[in-house]
C-alpha cells in the first residue's frame, strides 16, 4: 500500500514536471514510474493528479472572474477572509469543510500562473 505521503510527493513532482513541459499528461507521468506500482497506486495517483488540474481550472477560471469573496465555497473550501494581496495573486483564510481545519488558501493571478 501506497502511503498518502508518497501521493502527495508525486502530485507535486508532477506539477512541477508541468511547469516545464506543460503539454504533460496524468498518464504520461505514471507511466513513467516503475513498472512494478501496483495498479491501484497508479490510479489513486491519476485520481489525485485529476484533482489538481480540476482546482488549477477553477482557480483559474475564479482569477478571471472575480475575487473569492468571505462566504464563498470551492472544492472543499469555504473562504473565511481575505489576509493579503501581492503580485502574484492573493492569499485567504479558509475552512477545509470535510477536515474542518483553517487553511491558507493562494490565489494566484492568471497572468502570473505558467499554465
């Protein structure tokens, strides 16, 4: 069994592999890894590699929109209040819903995002 930690640092060097090759796919990059990941591993993986481009798409299609607003909910999150603003994008308190935790939440500008 895979560990969550493990996904998690494979979601990461994925997005990053994206940044240089931003025509890179979830199944490129899992068939890349070795051949001897269990297959429920590799799929767990795509799932959470799906995840990540569906936020990446709602993120952006937010920025184009307008900013999120206290009350607002995306993906899990309700937003709480906005803490500050740069030129990247802008950073919010949030309630992760399903863990009921507060979490930053950074919205980066469209023009500033690589994809």
């Amino acid at each position: 069994m895979i560990s969550e930690e493990w996904l998690l640092e494979q979601v990461v060097a994925f997005a990053e592999a994206c940044e240089r090759d931003p025509r890179l796919t979830g199944d490129r990059f899992v068939e890349a890894l070795p051949a001897d990941l269990p297959a429920s591993s590799r799929e767990a993986l795509l799932r959470r590699i799906a995840a990540l481009r569906e936020l990446d798409r709602s993120v952006a299609e937010l920025d184009r929109q307008a900013s999120l607003v206290p009350g607002m909910e995306m993906l899990g999150f309700r937003v709480l209040q906005r803490l500050g603003q740069g030129g990247m994008g802008q950073v919010f308190e949030a309630l992760e819903v399903d863990l009921g935790r507060v979490v930053a939440l950074k919205v980066v500008h469209w023009a500033a995002s690589p994809t």
